[in-house]
C-alpha cells in the first residue's frame, strides 16, 4: 500500500496556487495534490488539502472563504 503526504495546506494567490507540502503550482479546486498544471501537466505529491492559506498579503479571509468554502483558513502558516 503506497504511503500518502500528510494533509496539507492550499495556498491561494491572486492569480496562482500552490500545495503546501511540495510547493508545486496546484488548481485551486483540487481535492488532493493529483496534478501539477501547467504546459506540460505533471503528477503532484498526492496530500489532501485540509486548509488553505493566502499566498499574497491582499487575498482576505472572504476571498479565500468564496473560492473554497469547504476548507478552514489555516491560522499558522509558517513553512
């Protein structure tokens, strides 16, 4: 049985996203971490997205609440 990342944070920017356990560009819909998008899309690391996080400082709480409202707002998000 393969093992699986931990759960991990979403993090959401203005026009880009990313997983908070590999760092690789991510959708922001993505349940898990499957896809890494791009010109020639990729296999990502597989964590689940447990919370997300804002990657710029103008991304409020509210703009993170409209695009996954699903998911907590991570409170620590040192890397």
């Amino acid at each position: 049985m393969p093992v699986l990342p931990p759960p991990t944070t979403l993090v959401i920017g203005a026009t880009t996203s990313h997983c908070g356990n590999c760092r690789q560009p991510t959708l922001p819909d993505d349940t898990h971490h499957n896809l890494v998008p791009g010109g020639r899309p990729s296999r990502g690391c597989g964590a689940r997205f447990a919370a997300m996080a804002p990657a710029d400082p103008q991304i409020t709480n509210d703009d993170l609440r409209h695009i996954r409202p699903d998911l907590p707002i991570a409170t620590d998000t040192t890397p």
